[in-house]
C-alpha cells in the first residue's frame, strides 16, 4: 500500500500486482464426480447380485394365546 501512495505522489503509474500463484493441489471436480458416480454404480450392481444369491429364510409363525 505504501507503495502505491509514494508512486501516485511521484507521479508514476500503480505499480501492478503479482498475480497469486495457482495452487498445486486443485481438484477436478467432474472428474472425482464421474469417479465417484462410477464406483456406486459398480457398488450397486454387486449389492444386487449378492442379494440374489442369499435366501432370507421364512420366519416362523407365532404361536398365540388362546384364553
């Protein structure tokens, strides 16, 4: 800031600012979405199948009082 008042009362121009450097770690939301998209689906699909193959056996009936 500093900077700037004693170039405007100079008479220069603004000195211009760095831009920010862009940070390494960004992530690519689509991609991770897609990823993520395709993981339940291959999730879902083994649930399936795996459900198939179990047989939930009948309960037995309850026996009841008779008064």
């Amino acid at each position: 800031m500093i900077e700037l008042i004693r170039s405007k009362q100079a008479g220069l121009p603004a000195p211009k600012e760095k831009a920010p450097a862009r940070p390494a770690n960004v992530v690519n939301l689509m991609a991770a979405l897609r990823r993520s998209i395709e993981g339940a689906d291959s999730k879902a699909k083994g649930a399936k199948a795996a459900a198939k193959k179990i047989e939930v056996p009948a309960r037995p009936k309850r026996k009841t009082a008779k008064g």
